[in-house]
C-alpha cells in the first residue's frame, strides 16, 4: 500500500465549507486507493464533524472563522487532527453519542443525535481539548492501514 505524506487542509466555514473540505480531503487520500467502504467511512466522520464545527462552533455565519483538518498517515490508519477557534463543547468534552431510538414513529424521530454516535462508532481514539481559542479534536480512521 501507498504511503501518504503528512498533508492540511483549511476552509472558512460557509455554506459550502463541508463540501470543499470534502472534497479536497477526498482527493488528496486519492494516491491510497481506498475501496469503496474505506472513502465512505471517511467522507462520513469527516461530514458529520465538520457538519458540528459548521452548525455548532460557528453559530453565527457572520462572525465564522476557519476550520482545518491535518492528516498523518501511519501503520494503523489516518490519524486526522481538526482544529478551529470557534465556541467550546459544552463541559469541555465530546457528547456521549448513544443511538438514539429508532423505534418511534416517523413524526417522533429526533432531529439530531446520530452525528456523534455514528463518530465514535466508525473511529476509534476520539479525543477533544479546547488549547487557549483553540478546539482540537483528534480520532484515528482505521483505513489504508498497512
């Protein structure tokens, strides 16, 4: 398998910030030929997280700043570290992420509430420390490992 060289990517957050950090970050793992199942696990935490930086520590899109997400890639798959100097998580750390019930009708679905548990559950070493006007999150995707 390939080696990818350590690489960054930065993006102001906006309405189309997800899709060009997407993007970017999807096209710069291109040399790892990951399979099918491997880029969706990607494209899926990456979405979900910057969806979060996007909706929830950059409220107002007036005043919204940049995010940036580097990558290392390692023996036992890409260690992404995602920065941004937006508002804090709530207590300092990362929501718990339990599957919310399913089983309820269709008007009774919660709106939100899969974004972390679909995180946690497809990465593995999830960590979150707020460092000055720092949020610094880090997780390890357990893809291209070699």
């Amino acid at each position: 398998m390939a080696h990818l060289p350590p690489f960054e990517i930065s993006v102001k957050c906006s309405e189309l910030a997800v899709r060009e950090a997407l993007e970017q970050f999807l096209h710069a793992l291109q040399p790892l030929k990951l399979s099918v199942e491997e880029a969706g696990t990607v494209e899926l935490v990456l979405a979900e997280t910057l969806n979060n930086i996007v909706e929830h520590a950059y409220p107002d899109p007036d005043t919204a700043g940049d995010f940036t997400v580097a990558c290392t890639h390692q023996k036992d798959g890409l260690h992404l570290q995602i920065t941004d100097q937006g508002l804090a998580m709530p207590d300092g750390t990362t929501p718990v992420g339990q599957c919310a019930s399913v089983d309820v009708d269709l008007d009774d679905l919660p709106e939100g509430g899969f974004g972390w548990f679909l995180i946690q559950d497809l990465a593995k070493d999830v960590s979150y420390q707020r460092i000055g006007a720092d949020n610094q999150l880090t997780m390890r995707l357990a893809v291209a490992v070699h």
